[in-house]
C-alpha cells in the first residue's frame, strides 16, 4: 500500500514537472471547432480534434485515446445541445480533470451562442433520437459561426490572459473576412432559394434555412433510424408527386440509401462536405463552405 | 420608402434639378438612415431575445438527476436442470452464477439515478429489482469531479475495476450470461463497498493506474452466513492499471492487468452431498485482460468489430474445514480460467457473436487430516463452453438477442441452452464505457 502511494506520488510529481507545449490545449469535439479555434489561437494553441468528418458525431466510443487527450485539455469545444451525449459525459467523468466539467470556462457549448433551430414542442423517444435543446448541427450556416467566433475569443481570452490580445486580434481579422466572405457566399447561393431539398439526416438545417432551400424529406424515417426500405418506397412516391432537385447526404453516412433514392427518383444525390475535412476542398472553413455551395449548385443548374 | 427615394432621386436626374434634388436627398436620406439604424437595433434586439429563449441550461433534466431504467425479459430453454447447476473443480461462489430459471421470466430491472451533486462531486445510484421482489443497490457511490492532475476518487459500493468486464452493467453485455471464469472466480460480478483512486498519466497513449480497498462483502473475501469479516480496517484490496490507444484509421484498443487480493475467514461453501465446509487463508487473483475495436474511420454506426478476452489466475491456500469430516486442515489451489469473444455488427442493427470460455481446475492439494474425496465439488475438472448470439437493435435504445450455448460446467453433463431476451433502456440516454 505504501509503496503504492509513494508510486503515484512519483508519478503526479512527474506530471507538475512536464513542460507546457503550447499555452492553451483544446480538445475539439468536432472538426469545425477544431478550424475555429485555429483560426483565433493560430500558433497559440495546442488543438485535439476528438472525432473526423468520416464519424457520426452522435455515436461515438469514449476510447482510451479520448480519454488519454481530455485529461489534460485546457478548453473543451463542443457542439452541445446533446450532440455528444453518448461520449463526453463519460469522458468528463474519466478524465480527472476539473478544468474542463460543466459549468468550468474551459467548458463551452457553441450551440449556447445561437438560436437553434427545431426545439421540439413534443419530447418522446417514439420520434427518434431528439435533441431536447435543438437542432445541434449550428455550424452550417456561416452566420452562426460569426456569432460563436467572439464568444469563443473571449473563452480563450479569459482562459488564456497572456495571450488575450493575440486571440482577440485574429478574431477580428477572422471576421472581417468571415462577415466579407458570407456576403460572397450569399451572393452564390442565390439560386439555391426555394429549391427543395432530400436530406440524410437533419443535419443540415442551419444551411437550409440560411440559404432559403426548402426541406422536402428526410432518408432516415426518424431522426437516428437509420432508412427502411418501407420509408424508401414512401419517398420514392413522394418523389413522383412533389420531385425534390436534389438529395444531400454527409460523408458518414451510407451513401447507399441516397443513391437508391437518386437512381429511382432521378434526382441528382449529392455528398457535401457537412464539416471541415468531409472533402478535400474543404480543408478549413472558408473551403467548407465554398465547397459545399459549389457542390449544390452544380447539382441543381 | 426606399423604392420612394430612388425614383426621386431618378426624376430629380431626370429633369436636371441638381440643387433642389440635392437638398430634398439629404433630408431624406438622413431620415433613412436614422430608419435603418433603429431597424438594425431592433433586428439585433430580437436575435438576442431569440438566443436568451432559445438557451436553456443543459443540466440533466434541468435541477433533476437524469433518470433511467432497464428493463429485460428472456425466455429460457435449458436442457438439464438450473437447480442443480454448478461448475464443477471451483469452489462455489454463491453469487447469481446459474443460468437462470426455466421458461418465461422477467430479468432483473435496473433504475439509475445520476448527477452532478455539486462542482466537487458526482453521484450514481443504481439499484436493481429482481424478479423475486426484492430490491439491491448494485451500485451506490460518489465519484470526484474537481480533482486535477488527472486523479478521481470513487466512495461507496461500485463495480470493482478488477478485469473488463466485471465493471460493465449487465444490460450492456455482449452475452446473457456472464463468462465462465468471472463466475468462479469473481462470483459472476463483484461490487465491492470501498474507495478507488484512479489516476490517468498526462500522455497521448492512455495509461491508468488504480488502488481499491474494500470492506470485501462479497466472494473471494466472503461467502455465506458468515458474511464479510467483522473487523475494522480492509479486508479486500485490488491494484489495476492499463494501457490503450489507438491503431491505424479504425482500431482502438486497450489493455490491463488486475489484482485482488482478500484474506477470506470462515468462508463456506456447501458440497452438492449437503455438508458446509469453510475456508480460511489467502486468496490472490491475477487478471489480464484485452479488448480491440474496429470501425471503419471509427465510425462504428454502419459495420464494426469488438475482440475481447481475460486471463484469470487464482492462488489460494490456508485451512479447510470440512463438514463432513469435521476436521481442518491445509488446503492450496492454483486455479486458471480464460474466454475469448467476439461481435460483429455487419449491417446497422445486426450484430452476431460468438464467445469460448474454459476454466483450468488445476489440482487441489489437501493436508491431513483432509482427504480429497470430502470434496467432491472440487475433484479436478475443466468446463468449456461455447456461445453464439445474434441481436437486433432497432434503436440505441433498444436490442433484442437469441443465444445458444452448449454449457459444460457440469462434470457428468451438457447443458444445451437457448435464450430468447429483450433489454430497453427508457429515460437518460445512457453513455457506455469503452
């Protein structure tokens, strides 16, 4: 037993003495807030992106190696609104590391610097996997992502005091060509307004609704159910009556259902990039969504 | 008002009237912009009232703790009888290590209650209601969130970190039952009433190291009437540590080795002739254990895979009683027992699996006055069994299994079992160890 102690006493001693790597270590849950914090950190921060754009944020394992890098994380960067229920809850828990609970500044929630989308009036597991809080999926639409930026600049600001000016200098630089680059991107999207569209997931309603497309059907018959084929034919029925002028679906999801739909309703099914890394134009936020508006509108032309 | 100005503007241009447009522009224009400036104040009002109605605190259930229940049903097909179960070559455990109970049954119901009691703790209560109407605290324990430099303490009675599986709740297992070995050696599940300090090295590649010491309520420390020692102080204690990380663009993986030592005290047993012996002495268990997961671009929704096995390692020795014989003497066992299993999820909602267990008896070594034959029940045996499962999980919430088995626990027969059971979860959406 003593020996025991002794042994994790050498060891936290260890820990006290390791240098620090970079001032401010994130952990980023999803790889739109890995973007966004490198934008205002630059070389700043120290960033873990825990998940890719190949993963479905909702069903994630809490793996050794999450556990390994939320252990010493200064911030944590969520989506929220119950997005990463079923993992960081458990990570929070394993990780030892006060810095980063509830309620702590190196907790944040972007969803919470936003009006989100879809609340629902009815919370009932008979309609599928619900976000009590909202639509969590707010990054895809730009202006979010203006809103976020300066609430994130001073969490990092306040976490971070000697590095302050830094972060809230590139912030302002970030939006400067944020706010510059969602007037280019709205001049772009215009014709996407009113074109009514088939999603995987409802995943993309922030764009939706910022671009003014307008939601026909989604592939899964409830959010989380992955697609039946009963719900397919019902779609493909609906197709025939109302056509959608174009099926999107996100790069972890099976693109098989979409194609089916695609092939059987003759509407062109296309992949968009959904987060920074979900296709190789998409490498930061600016790609992510010039990509994205390029992809639809070389679909609905 | 907008649409007024510009054609002014163009009549103005029009009829070249430069100075008198330009003085009636102006005032117009100021007021339009006075206009445009209360707007953009109120738009921005508005947004923000729209945040502050749309922002709620994500708590748990607001001040509530996050509720959840577990809910199971099986219906059993079992060839010999569950009576008369035991697992020949091992000491019996008397925990709930028999297959259950013939037919149409309900399973055990689980209520758990969780939530942050403040900045400093965690609390989790999960009780658990049997079939019989009877009603257990299967885990109750507080759990340390300021704590830094990756430490956290757990007090109370929890599921002890010895091995994988012993720490995974029931509802969650990739099989009805429980390996064999975590059967004898571990009396299908030990919770233990203790205190765990964890801590987690500041490393890229996860490494933990893990002290418990426990009041040793249960198998190996204590079974039967005697129940846990009387005395203050420990009476169980366990060591953990492990290692994981990941492999390549889909591999996770993590491995541990465990150690629980308790010094058992008129431990008893009951021999299948009727007679209670007791134990008296030492007993060390060694555990190595091994899990590996893979999904494509670790994005187990669609297609994954879940390898897992243990190593079990018991030494024992001391005195036995026997209630035969009414004599004690020096009794010594160096006991083994290992499974391997595997589940596969090759489309969404179907999983299949398949699980090997086998236990090494080894052979008991009895001094006088003891004679082996006073104890039948550990005559040197080694049971084997084979398991497959396939399940249907609908939802996350939801799965329904159909296992076989071909059980060879028992020295002189098979036991051929089917399993047919349902497990939802209503309430808190749950969150599973790795």
């Amino acid at each position: 037993m003593k020996a025991i102690l002794r042994f994790l006493f050498a060891l936290s001693s260890l820990v006290v003495a390791l240098p620090a790597t970079a001032a401010l270590n994130v952990f980023a849950c999803e790889p739109e807030w890995t973007a966004l914090a490198q934008e205002l950190g630059g070389d700043k921060v120290s960033i873990y992106s825990a998940t890719t754009a190949l993963q479905d944020p909702h069903r994630i394992e809490a793996r050794p190696s999450l556990i390994a890098r939320i252990r010493s994380a200064d911030l944590l960067i969520c989506s929220g609104s119950e997005l990463e229920i079923g993992w960081i809850p458990l990570l929070l828990t394993q990780s030892g590391n006060s810095k980063i609970q509830l309620g702590s500044p190196g907790y944040f929630e972007a969803s919470q610097h936003v009006a989100r989308l879809e609340i629902p009036k009815v919370i009932d597991r008979a309609l599928g996997d619900m976000h009590p809080g909202g639509n969590p999926h707010v990054h895809t639409d730009p202006r979010n992502i203006a809103r976020i930026a300066p609430a994130l600049m001073e969490r990092m600001s306040e976490l971070d005091p000697a590095n302050a000016e830094s972060y809230r200098s590139r912030g302002r630089s970030f939006l400067e060509r944020w706010q510059a680059a969602i007037a280019r991107w709205e001049q772009q999207a215009t014709p996407l307004k009113g074109v009514p569209v088939v999603v995987y997931h409802k995943d993309f309603s922030y764009f939706i609704n910022w671009t003014g497309m307008r939601e026909v059907g989604s592939l899964e018959p409830k959010p989380g159910i992955p697609p039946t084929p009963s719900h397919l034919a019902e779609l493909i029925d609906q197709m025939k009556r109302a056509p959608a002028k174009v099926i999107v679906y996100s790069p972890y999801s099976n693109p098989q259902a979409a194609e089916f739909l695609s092939s059987r309703a003759n509407i062109p099914a296309v992949m968009v990039p959904f987060t920074v890394g979900g296709t190789d134009k998409a490498k930061d936020l600016f790609g992510l969504f010039d990509d994205t508006i390029a992809r639809l509108l070389g679909a609905v032309k | 008002m907008h649409r007024k100005a510009t054609v002014t503007l163009a009549v103005a241009a029009a009829f070249g009237l430069p100075h008198a447009a330009t003085a009636q522009t102006q005032d117009e224009l100021r007021t339009l912009r006075e206009q445009v400036r209360q707007l953009d104040r109120r738009v921005t009002d508005a947004e923000q009232a729209a945040i502050q109605a749309s922002s709620r605190p994500t708590g748990e259930n607001a001040m509530n703790p996050a509720v959840s229940v577990i809910l199971n049903g099986i219906y059993s097909n079992l060839s010999q009888d569950p009576n008369a179960f035991r697992i020949n070559g091992f000491v019996p455990t008397l925990g709930e290590v028999g297959p259950g109970v013939r037919g149409l049954s309900l399973g055990e119901s689980e209520l758990a209650l969780a939530a942050n009691i403040d900045h400093n703790f965690r609390g989790t209560l999960i009780a658990s209601i049997s079939p019989e109407d009877s009603i257990g605290v299967e885990e109750g324990y507080i759990q340390t969130l300021s704590l830094s430099y990756g430490f956290t303490v757990k007090a109370g009675r929890f599921f002890s970190g010895v091995g994988y599986q012993n720490q995974i709740h029931a509802h969650a297992w990739d099989f009805t039952d429980a390996p064999l070995a975590n059967k004898v050696f571990l009396g299908s599940q030990l919770n233990e009433d203790g205190i765990q300090l964890k801590w987690v090295a500041p490393t890229d590649t996860y490494f933990d190291v893990g002290v418990e010491v426990g009041r040793g309520r249960q198998f190996p420390a204590a079974a039967g009437p005697a129940g846990p020692r009387n005395k203050n102080g420990v009476s169980s204690g366990t060591l953990f540590a492990h290692v994981g990380g990941d492999l390549g663009t889909g591999t996770a993986w993590q491995t541990g080795v465990s150690y629980l030592g308790t010094s058992p005290q008129d431990r008893s047993f009951e021999d299948p002739a009727g007679k209670t012996n007791s134990f008296t002495g030492q007993s060390r268990l060694w555990v190595l254990d091994g899990i590996l997961k893979w999904a494509p671009n670790y994005n187990p929704t669609y297609t994954n895979l879940k390898l897992q096995g243990e190593y079990f390692r018991r030494k024992e020795d001391g005195d036995l009683t026997s209630g035969a014989a009414a004599q004690t003497g020096g009794f010594a066992s160096v006991q083994s027992g290992w499974y391997l299993q595997s589940v596969y999820q090759f489309v969404p909602m179907w999983r299949v699996g398949y699980r090997y267990d086998r236990l090494n008896s080894g052979t008991a070594s009895f001094s006088a006055p003891l004679n082996a034959a006073d104890f039948p029940i550990l005559a040197a045996y080694n049971p084997t069994r084979h398991t497959v499962m396939a399940d249907w999980s609908p939802s996350e919430f939801s799965r329904v299994r159909l296992q076989f088995a071909s059980d060879k626990s028992r020295s002189d027969v098979t036991d051929k079992q089917v399993f047919l059971q349902y497990i939802v979860s209503l309430g808190a959406h749950g969150a599973h160890k790795f």
